[in-house]
C-alpha cells in the first residue's frame, strides 16, 4: 500500500494512458458491433424478400431505414477519425 502510494506518480501516466486506450476500443467495438447487426438484418431483409415473406414494398421501405443507418455511422466513424488528425 505505502509503495503504490509512492510509486503513482510515476505510474499514474501509464495507467491513465491504459484506461484510455481500454475506452477506445471498447467503443470502437460497440459501434462495430452495431454496423455488423445492421449488415445482418439487410441481409435478412433480403431473404425476406426473396422468400416472398415481404411486399417489395416494405423491403424498399426497411432497407432505406438500414441504409440510412449504416451511412450514418460511417459519417460519425468519418467524423471521429477528422479529429483525430
């Protein structure tokens, strides 16, 4: 216990920086995990489609939903990857 205490300002740095890096890929995998789930309905909406389950109709209506979606997190991935520079 007395040598942590010690020791934090020399290893406080690192483990700041380690919490940090844990946060951004946690998020990067949150919203990877989202797009791949969207990619998988449109997907299932195709099937859907194909198998006459769904009017055309309502597959052109999901599927601009999806699309919409799907672009919208890659404008925000895009965004996010402007700071970065």
């Amino acid at each position: 216990m007395f040598l942590d205490l010690l020791m934090a300002p020399l290893t406080a740095p690192v483990t700041g920086l380690t919490w940090i890096a844990e946060k951004v890929l946690d998020q990067a995998g949150a919203e990877l995990n989202v797009k791949e789930n969207l990619g998988k309905q449109l997907l299932t909406l195709q099937l859907a489609v194909d198998m006459g389950e769904i009017s055309e109709a309502e597959f052109e209506r999901q599927e601009e939903e999806l699309l919409l979606a799907i672009q919208a997190l890659e404008e925000q991935e895009a965004a996010m990857s402007g700071f970065d520079d």
